[in-house]
C-alpha cells in the first residue's frame, strides 16, 4: 500500500481564493458565520466519517438507506451526514470550508465542478491502494466518467453515479408511431439524423393525436446547453476553452446543431415555448408523447404513468454522444489529515458505492460497473434499457467557470433561447456563444 499523495494544487491557498474559485463558478458569499454551525470533521468521534452532500426529498431518503445498507461493509464507522442546500449555498459554504482546512471527511461535488476546485487546492486526492484494498478500482468505471477524475496525474473525485440527459416516452403512442423495437425498446435509427428525428416527431403527433416531444428550456438556466453540448460534441466538433481564450469551435457545427434544435421547438408538431415546468407537466399528463429531459424526473413521471419508459438520447449526428454530469465523493482539504480518518473515509466511501442498487431506483446510473452488472439492477425498468447511456457520456467543457449551476450555462441557454424562442438566426447564435465564451474565458483563473 502506498500513502496518500499529497496535495498537488497551488501554494499559498487561503480563504480570498477560495472564495474567488467559488465565485468563478457562480456562487455567492455567505460569510463566514455560515461555517460555524457545522464546525470541524476533525472534531467528530474517531468511529465517524462526516458527509456533506445536497440531497434533500427523495434522494435524501435513498442516501440514508444506503448508509444502513452500506454498515456491513463499514463495521465500527458511522457517517453522519449534513444537507446543505443545492447550488450557491452548497458549493460557497465547500470552498470555505476547504480554504480553511474546516471541512468534513468527505463531500459530495458534481464532477463537472472540479475544474474549478483541484487546481485551487481545495481538494485532497484519493489513494487508489486503499480504494482497492476495499474492492474499488479503476476499470470499475466507464472511461467516459472517470477521465474526469483526474487532475495531474492523481484522482481527486470518485464517482457515484451518472445523470445522464436522456428521453423519456410513453410506449403505446410510440408503439403505434412504428418507432418501437421488438424488445419494446425505442427504435434509434428512426432518430438517427435530424431528419428523422423530426419526421419521428411528426409521427409522435399522429399517433398521439396532439403533439410529439417536449422540451422545456424557457427562462431555464441550463436545459438549452444541456440539449445544445450533447448534440455539438454529436457532430464531433472541436470545443476546447484554453485559458486566456480564444475558444476554439466550429462556427458551421455550432450552426447546424441549432437550426435543428429551433426546428424541433418550431411550435408546429412539437411544443415550441415550454419552461421546464411546464414541459414536465405536459409529458406527464400525456399531452406529448416523449420529451427530452434528465433521468432525475423518472420519480414525476413514473408516478404520473408507471408504464413510462426511457431510453439513451439518440445519436442525431455522426457520432455516440450524450450529455451528463455526476455526483462524485471528493475529500476537502485538510493540511494535516489524520491516515485513520482518511482510511475510515475509503473504506465508507467504497461500502456506499457497493450499494448503488438502491441509488439506482431513483434512476441514477450507478458508476460502480458491477452494481449495473447484475441480474437485480437489469431487472430495473426503464434504467436498465439507457445504462448503455454512461458508455458516452460527454461532461461541460474542463474549465473553471463551468459545470453544475454555473453563470456559464446560463449564459449559454439565454443565447439559445433566443434562437429558438425569439427568431436570433442559427448562424448569429452561434457567433453570440462564441462572443459570450471568449469573454468567460477572457477572466483569469483563480488557480
């Protein structure tokens, strides 16, 4: 077994930068009264390892039965979680606590956020030995999801799950449009340009006798990017974001994927000015057929149609892409952690992803290969039939000031709103995007 690595991020790391790192990604200062009431992990008795994590509903419940699932494998250690509030609150209230060497044993984070986060400092990297030791290892990750761990060299996320951007589609329209395979399945090839997708959109509305897919992205701050990504990195299309900028992109591909995308929300077959809620709504109460959304609503609509079913986004272009974020465990700073503690913080962090089989009935994929192997997670419908989905995951771009709840996504979807919402032509849109990137990119980082 080797030792933990020590840290690689920047010298000099204090509580102004960390500050900066979680401005950066659009978050706001709560000060640093907020820190007090959680206090130090370090302070907690030797058989606890600390989580703070963002799940509150029904998430929140599936977490706490995986902590009891999890203490066979755990004897002696108990995880004491803390909720705080998604987005803003969640991920200030990470940095400060990190900055000040203050945090927990363990968070969870968006992996799309640790751009900004590992090269800060704020974070510690993981000993795969000790992983191992405990029956986690590399390969039990899909490349797509664990290429995003890594930052110089050492491992500073360990994934939890994939949320992958997927459809939804209530199967007796669907069936009756002949878009369905013999296994029940959705029949891809019949999405598998932008043509096809729209013709199939147009059979949706037949046989559904209103209209086809719905798609909710009016004043939302991340659902256009998030149809937008998926499709772009489709075509296979550069999008790199040097620090400094300029950013490197292909105008014409960029172009292409948004005259489709404001095709599909025209208002003529599909319902073009949906806002997410409304979308939600009108896919539930069966006014369409399918809808494009993420596999975090599969709880609303297999509450609202227990037939409902799902599949991996189709592949529209060229080439297998689809656009995901996911829950990852990350270790917050600690100048001096205690080799115990952290040991503890592996060998609870490896029970918890060995029960990802309860994770998975809210309609996460696990990350942990063999939970999504077995006999009793294929028996999952609709999660097994888009499992596929992680193979091709593609996160935001590796930026600082991207990710999960970022100014940059919003940024991003109010230019595509704009095009498919108030007529800005594909081609315009697309130089905006670019304008908007070079001036994100244009901010130096804080690490």
């Amino acid at each position: 077994m080797t030792g933990t690595p020590a840290p690689v991020g920047p010298p000099g790391l204090t509580r102004r930068r960390a500050l900066t790192a979680a401005l950066a990604t659009g978050t706001a200062v709560l000060g640093a009264g907020a820190l007090s009431g959680c206090g130090s992990a370090q302070a907690a008795d030797a058989s606890t390892v600390r989580l703070w994590d963002l799940f509150s509903g029904a998430d929140g419940g599936l977490l706490n039965d995986m902590v009891r699932a999890a203490g066979p494998d755990m004897p002696g250690t108990h995880i004491e979680r803390t909720v705080l509030e998604w987005g803003t609150p969640y991920y200030t209230k990470l940095a400060m606590a990190s900055a000040g060497g203050r945090g927990p044993d363990v968070a969870v984070a968006h992996m799309s956020r640790l751009a900004g986060y590992a090269p800060s400092g704020l974070l510690d990297p993981w000993d795969l030995d000790v992983l191992a030791e405990y029956g986690i290892r590399r390969d039990d990750f899909t490349d797509a999801v664990w290429a995003r761990t890594q930052y110089r060299g050492h491992t500073y996320a360990v994934p939890l799950d994939t949320h992958p951007f997927i459809v939804f589609f209530h199967p007796e329209p669907v069936a009756k449009a002949g878009l369905l395979t013999k296994d029940g399945t959705l029949d891809a090839d019949a999405f598998s340009s932008p043509d096809r997708f729209l013709a199939a959109s147009r059979e949706l509305a037949k046989a559904s006798s209103k209209q086809g897919v719905a798609f909710g992205y009016v004043n939302d701050t991340a659902q256009g990017w998030r149809l937008f990504y998926g499709l772009y990195k489709q075509t296979g299309g550069v999008f790199e974001l040097p620090e400094g900028g300029p950013a490197k992109v292909d105008i014409d591909r960029m172009t292409e994927v948004i005259a489709f995308m404001a095709k599909l929300c025209d208002g003529k077959v599909n319902p073009g000015r949906l806002d997410y809620p409304a979308a939600i709504a009108a896919f539930a109460n069966r006014q369409t057929a399918m809808i494009l959304s993420g596999e975090w609503e599969l709880g609303t609509f297999r509450a609202a149609d227990p037939k409902v079913s799902a599949a991996p986004f189709p592949t529209v272009f060229d080439t297998p892409a689809i656009y995901a974020d996911s829950h990852s465990f990350v270790l917050p700073r600690h100048p001096d952690p205690d080799p115990e503690r952290r040991r503890r913080t592996h060998r609870a962090v490896a029970a918890l992803l060995k029960a990802g089989q309860i994770w998975a009935t809210a309609g996460h994929i696990p990350a942990y290969g063999p939970v999504t192997r077995t006999a009793a997670y294929h028996r999952l419908k609709p999660q097994s039939h888009y499992a596929q989905a992680q193979d091709h995951v593609v996160l935001d771009p590796t930026a600082w000031f991207a990710g999960a709840g970022s100014d940059f996504q919003n940024a991003m979807s109010q230019v595509l709103q704009q095009a498919l919402h108030d007529g800005l032509a594909p081609d315009r849109a697309a130089r905006a995007m670019v304008r908007r990137l070079n001036t994100f990119l244009s901010k130096p980082s804080p690490a």
